[in-house]
C-alpha cells in the first residue's frame, strides 16, 4: 500500500466532512447522509484490491 492512497483516503475523509456539516447546517441532511455514503463506496472501491491481495496472500501462506 502507498502512501498516496492513504493521502487520497484522508482528502476525501476531509471533503466530505466539510460537504457534510454544510448540508446539515443548510437543512438537508439527506444530501449529507447521501454525500457520505457517497464518500464510503469510493473509498471501499479503492481499498477492495489491497483486501483482496492480503486473503489471498494469507491462503498462499498456509496451503504450504
């Protein structure tokens, strides 16, 4: 894993928490629940592979 998906991870982290309390301040909380969802998903996209390499790096370890 690099460092810049770490930094990718904690912009959007920052992005949507400042999306977030200026829709809940404005009134629409269901945009900010629908922004943070939003924020989720992207970042699970990105974080899918490096799960999927560690299970499968783990089966390689113990089918010795």
């Amino acid at each position: 894993m690099s460092v810049n998906l770490i930094f990718k991870i904690a912009a959007v982290g920052i992005l949507v928490s400042i999306l977030s309390q200026v829709l809940k301040h404005s009134g629409r909380e269901e945009q900010a629940f629908l922004t943070s969802l939003a924020g989720l998903i992207l970042v699970l996209f990105w974080i899918v592979p490096y799960i999927y390499d560690l299970f499968e790096a783990i089966k390689r370890l113990f089918a010795l």
